[in-house]
C-alpha cells in the first residue's frame, strides 16, 4: 500500500522501513499540518507488512475522523436531488495547443457539496500527492516542474501527453486505485464501498469530468501509484538517469544526453497497460528535443544556457502591451477593468519566472515615460 507524507529535500532520502515507523510520530504530526500555499516535498513509500502500518496508525489515533467522514458526506448527499447531470453547465473553451476543451462545471448545490467533500477528504484523509505531480498542488508550478529538470541539468527532453486524461478516470479505475492507497485501502470493505458509494457525485457520464472543484484533486490521487512507478523506473533506464515529472495529462522525461525516445515512449504505454490502467499516449503530441533547440515545456523554454524563460516573443508582446497601456492612458484613453486585470496577471506570472526582467521593464518604461508604472496601474484598477 502507497502511504505519502511531507518532507524536506534531503530528509529520509534514504529511509529503511526501520526508520519510517521510528520515526512515524514526526511524520504523521507534519502530515496533520495544516496546508500550505509554500511548496512542499512528498515521499511515498510502498509498505507490503499491513499489519505494521495498521498497528502504526492505531497507535498515533490517525483513523480517529475517518469513520465520521463516510456519516458526514452522506448527509450532504442525502440533500441533494437527482438527476446529477441537471447541476452542471457545459461549454467550452480554447486549449492553449489548439482547439477546443470542454468544460463540465458544477452549480447549486452540488458545486457546494463537492467543494464540501473536497475539504474532507484532504483534511480527514491527508492525501498528498507524487512529489512528480505539479498540476492542482498548493504552492506547486510549471516553473517549479521545470526547475526539477534544470537541476539535472538535463539537455535533451521528451514530453509526453496522455490521451483523453480526465474522460479516461472512470469510477472503476478510481476504485481500483484507490485500494492501493492509504488511508483508502486500510479501511473495511463495507466502509470502502461506502465512500465509493458517495464518490459518485463526483463522476459525470461514468468519468471525472473536467471543470469541478474536486477532479484535479482525485486525478492526482489516483496517479500516485502510477507517478512512483514510472519515476522509479526510469531513474536508471537504458543506463541513463531520467527525471520524470507530470503536470496533469503532461509528461516530461529528460537526461543529460541524447536517447532512443521512442523506446522511452513505448516503455511509458507499456507500462500504462501492465499498471491495468486507461490511458494511452497521445502520440501526435509526442516532442523530442534538446536544449539547444525551442525547448518548450508546460509554456516556457529552458534554453542551452540552463535558465528557464517565458521567451523572447512574450516579452516582445508584454512591451508593446505596456507600451500600448501608456500611450493610451497619455492621450486620455482609458482601458477596461478586464484588460488591465489580464496585463497584470501577466505580470504577475511573469514575475514569477523572470523577476528581473519584469523588475527593468518597469524601471525602464517609468524612465521613460517620467512616471511610476506601478502606480499608474494601481490607479486606473481603482478608477
């Protein structure tokens, strides 16, 4: 059984089963605490003796709110009526490769109980997720993934994309999954049949349906046992050290040399098939390259000099943007609400990748234009 906890870099790097339940006190006590939007480090371990872990848990009271959990959910869903399908509002919109994805948002009052049961099951259960899984994780990135790879100081990169990922998770799949992993797989089978049982509020057409608060949350679960099998098998594959991340239905793999990415690729959809999951690669999307070339991962590029950058076209475009802002603002044209609030969302994300370059284009176009245009953007968000 998969059991997850909080931990830093370098603690239990290299943890016996010995220490993991000397140590188990500590352990659970940061599991227990409350979430962060910092970024945290994950460690799974897989523990075949039940009976430790059983006797571990029981001993430091962890299963005490579980029972409550199956009560609690019941309740909720004992309020609200049938069909499921009536609750949710279908549209669609642009994917970032081109065409479009559809969306199935919930409302009423099932939007209400599955944010409810999302609360429940990461608060009661703790269920943390891969320390490979970067999509939906508090204080996580697509920087922070592709950092992962720029500490290896990987050169050549395949990215994967798995087919149809949310349409994929059927309520079979997440049952079967969820019995490798704990606290899921410790419970009764009455009890597990239970929260199964209640779970169903999340499905949509026998599927987890892209758009609600609590899919991201599961699709990540669910991938536990998936992401440890793959990050372990090809930490030494093929006489190479691979560096396995994943960011919902995106996968990256990347070394410091050039290597057979089709045998990498087929080795992922064997396993895929051999784990007895759904998924299957989407191979028009497969990319293989190195560093040296447009190596575009998750929107951002880390180039042959190991840095990780949003790119020279995005900067080209967030300059002319500010530049458009200013000049409008001079000859008394006021934007929008809306457009200055998507410029600064981009700000904001670009400061989080290239602080500096956000930081000079600021002091430059203040300069420039004798003005602060960090106020100037502050005052038209409050006109």
């Amino acid at each position: 059984m998969y059991f997850t906890f909080k931990t830093s870099n370098k603690e239990f790097e290299q943890l016996t089963f010995e220490d993991f339940f000397r140590n188990f006190g500590r352990i659970i006590e940061r599991k227990q605490s409350s979430k962060s939007s910092n970024y945290y480090n994950t460690k799974t371990l897989f523990i075949t003796d039940q009976n430790l872990l059983r006797n571990a848990f029981e001993k430091h009271k962890f299963t005490n709110n579980i029972i409550d959990i199956a009560g609690a959910i019941e309740r909720m869903n004992e309020a609200l009526p049938n069909p499921l399908e009536s609750y949710y509002e279908t549209f669609q919109i642009p994917k970032h490769s081109g065409g479009m994805r559809e969306i199935n948002a919930p409302t009423g009052p099932l939007k209400v109980m599955q944010y409810k049961m999302l609360t429940l099951l990461q608060d009661k259960f703790m269920s943390l997720p891969h320390n490979s899984a970067y999509a939906y994780v508090p204080g996580r990135s697509t920087k922070d993934a592709l950092e992962v790879h720029q500490k290896n100081n990987s050169k050549w990169f395949l990215h994967l994309d798995i087919k149809d990922f949310f349409p994929s998770c059927n309520q079979a799949f997440v049952q079967q999954q969820l019995k490798q992993i704990f606290p899921y797989g410790y419970l009764t089978n009455q009890a597990f049949d239970g929260i199964m049982e209640l779970l169903k509020v999340c499905f949509l057409n026998d599927a987890l349906p892209q758009g609600t608060p609590v899919s991201p949350f599961l699709t990540n679960l669910i991938m536990l046992p998936i992401d440890d099998v793959l990050s372990k098998h090809f930490k030494d594959f093929a006489g190479q050290n691979f560096v396995y991340t994943r960011y919902a239905d995106d996968i990256i793999l990347s070394c410091k040399y050039a290597f057979d990415y089709l045998l990498v690729e087929n080795t992922v959809d064997i396993l895929f098939t051999t784990l007895n999951t759904p998924f299957k690669l989407k191979r028009t999307k497969t990319h293989y390259g190195s560093s040296a070339g447009r190596n575009w991962n998750l929107g951002l590029m880390l180039n042959k000099d190991n840095n990780i950058t949003i790119g020279y076209k995005k900067k080209e475009r967030i300059r002319a943007t500010l530049h458009a802002f200013i000049m409008d603002l001079k000859n008394g044209n006021h934007w929008s609400i809306i457009r200055i609030q998507e410029m600064q969302g981009l700000f904001s994300y670009y400061s989080k990748i290239e602080p500096e370059f956000v930081k000079d284009l600021f002091a430059k176009y203040s300069t420039k234009f004798e003005c602060n245009v960090k106020q100037l953007l502050k005052q038209e968000l409050k006109r």
